[in-house]
C-alpha cells in the first residue's frame, strides 16, 4: 500500500497497472492497485482455451470486492525463437472472446514484436486477423465497460461459452467455441439481430 499510495500522491491522474504471472495472487495485491492483469499463457501450451475463462472467473469476485479493474494479458506469440507453435488465427479471436466474457475491462497482448519474435514474420492467416480485429472489436467496447453481462454458458458439455451485454434498449450476443473441434449446435437464445462475425466451428441455434 505505501508505493500506491506514494505513486498516486505524485500523479493521481494515471492508473496504477500490475501485471502478475500467478493469477492466483491476483486478490493478494489487488488492493494495493487499480488495474490488475494476470498473464494467462494457455496459447498455445495445449490449446486448453477454456483455461483463460475459469481463471478469469476464479479471480475477479476478489478483485472486484478490492475495487481494481480486472484485465488480461494474452499470448500473442509463438514459432520464430520460441519453442512453442505460433498462435492461430481462430485462438486469437477465441481467447480474446473468452477474457469479455469472464468479465474482464482490458486485454493486452505480448507481443508485436520483441527479441525473439516479429509478428510481421508470423503467418499471413494470423497477421491478417490481428490486423482486422480492432475494427470488429471497437465497436463492441462500450458494451462490455458499461453493459450488464449476463453468461449463458461455460463450456460445459460441448465446449461453448457465451454471455449477452445489455446497453440500453441493445443486446450484444458473443459466443465463442473453446474446444479443439466443431462444437456442434449450441443451444443458446441468440433471437437474430446483426451478426458481426461467424466462425464456421459454431452452429448457434436460434
């Protein structure tokens, strides 16, 4: 608490912003913070996708009752330097999808570029959907800062998570499949409207 409060006694105008490895002392130092980011690596150690939501959602009551905002930050990495495979396209857009929909209000990724890794010498498929990505995902912003979020699904059977943000009179439906495979039909209450974005390996029904 004293270099929090040393740092916003010299600028209270700026976040203070903690990135930690283990995201189980997360609610340890969240009160001593405003924005709090757990680095969850799960892509591509193992394409266990589903990993970034139950530790997101283990977390944030904690960080909640202490006051800070819940952040992410995410594996954007991988092939050149690194031993790992390079993330793809889909997990990109997954785990991005999967940290709104635990709950979190920021997403950072590491890393465009740094010693070991370029990311304009990464896939095509994969620089094309980073590059296209903002602009799907501006838009959506006020929805999930200032909408009530409600979840409809966690995974469970078929590998499916989804959660509606309710902004005024408009409805924002996300569903996003975790698993390594198609995951079928996912039998959520998606009632039409404007879909912005459809990955063959979801069938929502409606």
């Amino acid at each position: 608490f004293g270099f929090y409060d040393h740092f916003k006694n010299l600028d209270e105008n700026h976040l203070c912003y903690t990135v930690l490895c283990i995201p189980g002392q997360c609610v340890k130092y969240a009160p001593c913070t405003d924005v709090i980011a757990p680095d969850i690596y799960i892509v591509p150690e193992g394409r266990e996708l589903g990993k970034i939501y139950s530790i997101l959602k283990d977390v944030k009551p904690g960080v909640d009752v202490a006051g800070a905002s819940l952040w992410v930050v995410l594996r954007a990495y991988g092939g050149q330097n690194w031993e790992t495979p390079p993330v793809t396209a889909r997990e990109f857009r997954t785990e991005t999808y999967l940290g709104v929909i635990a709950g979190v209000k920021g997403v950072i990724y590491y890393t465009y570029h740094d010693l070991r890794y370029d990311i304009s010498k990464s896939p095509v498929e994969y620089q094309d959907a980073v590059k296209a990505f903002p602009a799907e995902f501006k838009p959506l912003i006020p929805f999930f800062l200032d909408g009530k979020r409600t979840v409809l699904a966690e995974g469970a059977p078929d590998g499916v998570y989804a959660a509606t943000w309710q902004l005024g009179d408009r409805t924002l439906y996300v569903a996003v499949n975790a698993a390594a495979d198609a995951a079928g039909a996912a039998d959520c209450p998606f009632k039409g409207g404007d879909v912005l974005h459809k990955e063959e390996s979801v069938e929502v029904t409606k």
